[in-house]
C-alpha cells in the first residue's frame, strides 16, 4: 500500500468516524472467508458497515474525533463495526459473537462514551431505532383511537335508543 492510498484510507476512516453514531471495535481471530462474508452481509443489512483496517491507519484517523479514547483498544488483529444507527452495529456483532468462538468484542464508544464489551452487549439490549419509531407511533395513535371511539359512542347510543322506540311504536 503505498503513500497516497493510505492517505484515502485515512481520510475514509476519519470521514466514517465523524459521521457515525457508535464504533464497535472486534477481534477476529481466524475467521474464514465465509464467516466475514456472512458478517458483512448482516451488517448491511441492518445498515452497519464492517472493515478491516490497519491499527496506525486507524489511529491516525481517530485523532481530532469524538471517537479518540478508543485509541488504546486498537491494538492486535481488529476491525471496525460502525453505524449511524447507535445500537444496529452492537447489535450484529453481538449476534455474530455468539455463533462463533472466533470473533471477539474488545469494546468500542457512543460519541464520546467509551464502552468495554459489556457495555457494547448492554447497548445491543436495547431497541434499535426503528423499534422506537414504531413504539412511539403506536403511543401517539392509541389515544386518536380512544377519542375516535368516544365521539362515535354517543351517536351510536341515540341510534340504539331510536331503534328501540321505534320496535317499541311498531309491536
């Protein structure tokens, strides 16, 4: 790799790490090339991304960043799971973490929090953000309903009560 490239990598990296909501940092020791495979595949998916990269590349990447104290956790053979989304990149490695014993979490951050791997599985705990959206919709819609229903109450009790004078005029 020569000068230039490892500027662009550089220059992705910081990009990535002032633009993302969470950065989970793994080891991958050993892993096939099916297993990574697989393991990008989830992480699209769940609109995460997942890259292998250089520790000194990525340690000059994280300087100036909120994403700096975890400088001290890029050390061996690591890789960066990333997303806007603060919980969707926890969540995939967390995941992946328990179908094989050769994928690791060191740690990683939110912003400026610097989480250990406990931290990193807590944080996959949690509903992801789209869960919320539809949490809050469902919140937010369940008392239209309620008001619906009760502005429609009184008119369906007078046609009742019409309806019974009116069997009670014909019989």
């Amino acid at each position: 790799m020569d000068r230039a490239q490892k500027r662009e990598q550089v220059a992705q990296l910081k990009q990535t790490f002032n633009e993302t909501g969470v950065v989970v940092i793994t080891r991958n020791l050993g892993m096939s090339v099916a297993q990574s495979t697989a393991l990008r595949i989830r992480m699209r998916d769940a609109g995460a991304s997942y890259k292998v990269s250089k520790n000194t590349l990525a340690l000059i990447a994280v300087e100036g960043t909120p994403y700096a104290p975890i400088s001290d956790m890029l050390t061996g053979p690591t890789a960066l799971a990333t997303s806007s989304d603060p919980v969707a990149a926890a969540k995939v490695a967390v995941d992946f973490a328990k179908t094989t014993d050769k994928f690791e979490i060191v740690g990683g951050a939110m912003g400026d929090t610097l989480l250990d791997a406990n931290g990193v599985k807590a944080l996959a705990e949690l509903p992801s953000l789209d869960e919320l959206r539809a949490k809050i919709v469902g919140l937010v819609q369940a008392p239209a309903t309620k008001l619906a229903q009760l502005a429609n109450a009184p008119a369906a009790k007078l046609a009742r009560v019409f309806g019974a004078y009116a069997a009670k005029e014909e019989a």
